[in-house]
C-alpha cells in the first residue's frame, strides 16, 4: 500500500481544538486522543459545569499529563483554532447558528450523522441541505467548513488498551488548506490516515455510510471501521 501522505506544509503542532458537545462519547473520545497527542483541547457543552467534569475525568484518567479543558459551547467556539462539531443532530443547526460569530474564520469540522432508528435498525435521514456538513456550511458563512471523523468508533477511542487505532479517515471540503490541516489533525492520532474525500457535496454519503457500519458492528460486535485500498 503506497503511504497517502499529508503536505510538509501542513504543520498544525500548537493549533488547538475545540469539540462542541464534548461531553458525548465521540466527543470525549476524539478530546483525549488529540490531548495525548500534545494538543490543547476545549471540551465544550451547554453547561460549563458538565463540561469542567468531563475534562478533569479525562484528565486525571491518563498517566501522563494531559491539558484538557471545559467551557460552554460559545467559549469553545471562541477558543479552539480548529472546532469540531460533534453534536446530537437533533440540535445541530440550532448550536451553529447560535455560534456563527465566534466560529467565523476558523476550520468546523463536521462530524455528525444524521440518522433515524426504528425496528429495522439505523437509516439515514434526509436532510434539506444535502447533509449535516452542508447543512453546518450554509449557517456559518464566514467558517471554512469540513467534514470527517464520520466514522470512528467512540468505544475505541476512548480504550486506554487501544494504543494504535485500525482507521482511514474520510475529509471533505471546499478548500485545499483545510482539508489538509484537517487530515493532518487525524493523522494526530495513531494508526489513523486521513484521506481527502471529496468536496462537501458527497458528505451525504459519508454520513449516511455511518448507517451500514452500525449495522456491521451489531451482527459482528465489534467496532469495525473503514479502510481505503489501493492509496
């Protein structure tokens, strides 16, 4: 398999990152692998005070020091050079439009899956935007809007045991820069690659895909995730 690597260019040591709705699971998973990987992380949350408790759980749950912090959502927004948008869909477009101003010029990545359940398992949702990323593009004008991190595994990224994770990471966007910073934070990870995936016109299938791995991960129990052949 032939290395995807990210530009030289791209250097994102001493960026930090926010992740709005930092309390979820994936937002607490993806808050502790960047903190390992030497990032300032701001967990963000409706309530600073729920946000203050997961990051000091965090925190004191690592051997090694990590820098972990919690805010509301708005000082998130307003802290991280790079947010990530990791939210119940529920409630998405609502917590962007709230935050246009302190997401202006910064990266938002957009990690949401707008899905349905019911007694035949998870769908995808239509969403009138196209999906959750352009839906997140079309609030915050002035933001660079990307979307990745569809799917990753919150089990895994939060297991102390799970050293090096098995994952190519989707990143879609309009601009060049972004999407490489972006894969380039998901490189941060161990075992992680990040793959440019498109512009954000094709995140719907991105998102809806998330829909397919639920359903593997139920018949096999585990936490399966995707791979890129052929890079």
């Amino acid at each position: 398999m032939t290395e995807v690597s990210t530009p030289e260019s791209t250097d994102i040591t001493g960026r930090t990152v926010s992740v709005l709705g930092g309390t979820g699971d994936q937002g607490r998973g993806l808050a502790r692998r960047f903190a390992l990987a030497g990032h300032t992380v701001y967990l963000g949350s409706r309530s600073a005070e729920r946000a203050d408790g997961a990051a000091r759980a965090l925190v004191e749950a690592e051997s090694s020091p990590v820098d972990v912090r919690g805010l509301d959502n708005a000082a998130a927004a307003a802290a991280g050079d790079i947010v990530i948008v990791a939210v119940p869909w529920e409630g998405h477009r609502e917590l962007l439009e709230s935050l246009a101003g302190p997401l202006a010029g910064k990266i938002v990545v957009d990690c949401v899956n707008p899905l349905g359940f019911d007694k035949r398992g998870p769908f995808a949702l239509d969403v009138p935007e196209g999906s959750a990323a352009e839906q997140a593009a079309a609030v915050l004008p002035e933001s660079t809007v990307t979307a990745a991190f569809h799917h990753v595994s919150a089990v895994v990224l939060l297991d102390p045991a799970v050293e090096s994770v098995d994952l190519d990471v989707l990143v879609l966007g309009e601009d060049r820069d972004a999407t490489d910073t972006v894969r380039a934070l998901a490189e941060r990870i161990p075992g992680v690659r990040g793959v440019f995936g498109g512009r954000l016109r094709n995140a719907h299938q991105v998102e809806a895909l998330t829909a397919n791995l639920i359903a593997v991960n139920r018949r096999y129990k585990t936490h399966a995730g995707i791979r890129v052949t052929g890079l």
